[in-house]
C-alpha cells in the first residue's frame, strides 16, 4: 500500500507539473489498480489536480466542478470578467472553466477559489444538499387514543430548528394535552372544523379558516366537540 501511494504521489506531482489532464477512464483504470481509499492523502491529491473528471469510484458519480465554480461566482455577484481580474485569468479561460472544457492546476485552481472566498478543501467537502421538500414518506404520526387525537409531525427532526409545525387531527370529543406554560409562541391554522383555544383561564374559538396565535406563558391546549384539523406551529419546537 505504501509504493501504491507513492506511486500515486509522484504521478500526481508529474501531472501539476505538466498540467496533464487525465480522462475520465485512465484515472477509473488506475484508481481501481491502486484501491486507495477516498478519504487518503492520496485521493485529496487527485482530487486538486484533476477535479473536472475525476469520479466517485464508489458511487459513479462525477463533480461538477465548472457548475460548482460558476455557483460560487455568481454567489459573490462577479461576472467572469471580474473573475478572471481578480484571479489574473482571462474571460476565456473561466468561461472554458465553468463548461468543463479545461482543467486548472492546482495552483490556479487555488488562486480562483481564494477569489471566491474558498479553499479547496471546503470546496470539495462535499455535504449532503439540504432538504427543502418534504413528502408524506418524510412524515412521523402518533396516535393518542386517551386524548382522540393524532399529530402528525411534517417536517423530520425539526426539534433542532427554531419552529416546530405539525398537523393536527382532533376527534370529535378530542383533546390536545394540557402544556404548561414556557418560552415560545404559538401558531395556529384551522383547516377543517372548529376548535376551543385554551389559554389560561380564557377560551377563544376558531373555525375553519381562521387561525390563532398566542405567546406560551400561560396553560394551554385545544379542544373540539365535532372535530377538527389544524396546522400548527411552535417557535421553539415544544411538541
């Protein structure tokens, strides 16, 4: 293993070097001789000196680096140009850059992220995209027999984030669970039927179509005597 990664190191110096760039097969061919892991030294090596075709052996797929690069740019709100005078590159180049038509050496690669506020290595970091949409196979449902009611929380693990929204059903007869006063607001649209907001020694009522909202330092729950369904949300998450 350790001649592999010699090897490896002193092909990637020849290739900086002579800013050769490898296709897509000779470096699938000679990756699945060496099997280095993707997460060695040696991997990170390739990684700087042949980004635009080098391949997630393990997965089969291929970074978009000139996709990635041109995202950064338009981030910062250069145009190529501007890119290119910051970097001492021309147009030309940044322009073949982003298509993926030309590989930049390390050096130059270096120069052009350090333009964009980057280094290599966070650039390929690559971490998971964010969740946006969530569907019904995201969803995690409770039922409460006791209190004839069902929460579904639609957003996965939102405990971690500054609001908590969840759907609520609520039986005829149905019942939220008393929650003793904290931090927080609280956020309510009633969807179908009607609903009993109990805030302290008050009830307010709501039906469908209207919504409620109301700050957390007092006893509260929701009751409902034909039923009802509600969105609501908590900032903090408390459900």
């Amino acid at each position: 293993m350790f001649i592999i990664s010699k090897l490896f190191i002193y092909f990637y110096s020849q290739l900086v070097f002579v800013n050769f760039q490898l296709t897509r097969e000779r470096l699938r061919l000679f990756a699945s001789g060496c099997r280095f892991r993707p997460d060695s030294a040696a991997w990170r090596a390739g990684l700087a000196c042949c980004p635009a075709v080098l391949p997630d052996l393990y997965g089969g797929d291929f970074m978009n680096i000139g996709a990635k690069l041109k995202e950064l740019r338009v981030l910062k709100g250069l145009t190529q140009e501007e890119l290119a005078d910051r970097s001492e590159l021309s147009k030309g180049f940044i322009s073949q850059l982003e298509r993926n038509l030309t590989s930049p050496s390390i050096a130059t690669l270096t120069d052009i992220l350090q333009c964009l506020g980057t280094t290599l290595g966070e650039f390929f970091n690559e971490t998971p995209e964010e969740q946006i949409v969530f569907g019904k196979a995201d969803y995690f449902e409770k039922y409460d027999t006791d209190l004839k009611n069902e929460i579904k929380w639609i957003i996965p693990n939102a405990q971690k984030n500054v609001m908590e929204p969840i759907l609520l059903t609520l039986e005829a007869g149905g019942s939220t669970y008393p929650d003793n006063p904290h931090e927080g607001e609280e956020f309510g649209y009633v969807l179908q039927g009607a609903v009993s907001i109990h805030i302290g020694n008050r009830i307010y009522k709501a039906k469908k179509g209207e919504s409620f909202y109301f700050i957390s330092d007092k006893k509260h729950f929701l009751t409902s005597k034909a039923g009802a369904s509600i969105l609501w949300v908590s900032s903090p998450p408390s459900f």
